[in-house]
C-alpha cells in the first residue's frame, strides 16, 4: 500500500470546491483545505505507486478549479 500527501493549487475562490471535489476521488481518505501556498492537502491511497501517481495526474489535475499539484509520497509505511 502506497500513501501519499498530494498538495493542490485552486483558482481564487475554488478551494472550498476543490477540496470537496477530491473528498469524492476514490483511495481519498482526507481533504482539507489550508493556509499557505497551497489550498487544499489530500491524503491519498493506492495499492502501487503508478496507481497513485495515475489518480493525481488523471483525476485530481483534472478537476475544475484546479491549476497546480504537488505530489509527496509517505516514506515510513
């Protein structure tokens, strides 16, 4: 099991909207909305490492609102 913490960037005002979007993706088990230079941290799940990286580059990067990600995968699991 892979788990990793995928860091997004919402167009002004879309946070909000961002964060409850990704709440929906599947292997997504939280998404806050934060202060700082991203909007919105997902904590994401997946059983392969492509899998996960998959999900964010076709799921999450393409939801509307959505201009930038950065994706950081978990070392200690």
């Amino acid at each position: 099991m892979v788990h990793a913490f995928v860091m997004v960037k919402a167009g002004a005002g879309e946070a909000g909207n961002v964060a409850e979007q990704i709440r929906g993706l599947e292997g997504v088990s939280e998404a806050h909305v934060v202060a700082g230079e991203y909007d919105v941290i997902a904590e994401v799940t997946a059983e392969e490492v492509y899998q996960l990286l998959d999900a964010v580059a076709s799921d999450v990067q393409s939801l509307p609102g959505v201009t930038d990600t950065r994706t950081y995968v978990s070392m200690d699991e």
